[in-house]
C-alpha cells in the first residue's frame, strides 16, 4: 500500500479528544444552595414553631 504523498489529504478523520460529561440543568452556585437551604429550615421552623398557635 502507498502512503500518501505530503500534498494528498489523509482520508482518516482526527480523534476529537473526549469532552467532560456537562451535567443536564441549571449550574446553581455554592452560594444559593446554602441560602435556598437556610431559607426552607427557616420556613419549617416557623410554622413548627408557631402551629400550636
């Protein structure tokens, strides 16, 4: 078999190299899961709290 010449295009495609997994959804920062958090235990305490009322 002939190699091909250096003004001949190679017929082979490149590997793509392998891209990180993305993860589906919205990216949601450390930040806002911690105050999204605090915000529902403050909701349940409140109304644990103040059920009996």
């Amino acid at each position: 078999m002939e190699s091909p010449g250096p003004d001949q295009e190679r017929t082979e495609k490149p590997k793509l190299q392998s891209l990180p997994e993305e993860r589906s959804g919205a990216q949601i920062s450390l930040t806002r899961k911690i105050i999204i958090g605090l915000f529902i235990v403050g909701y349940w305490v409140f109304f644990y709290w103040f059920r009996g009322s």
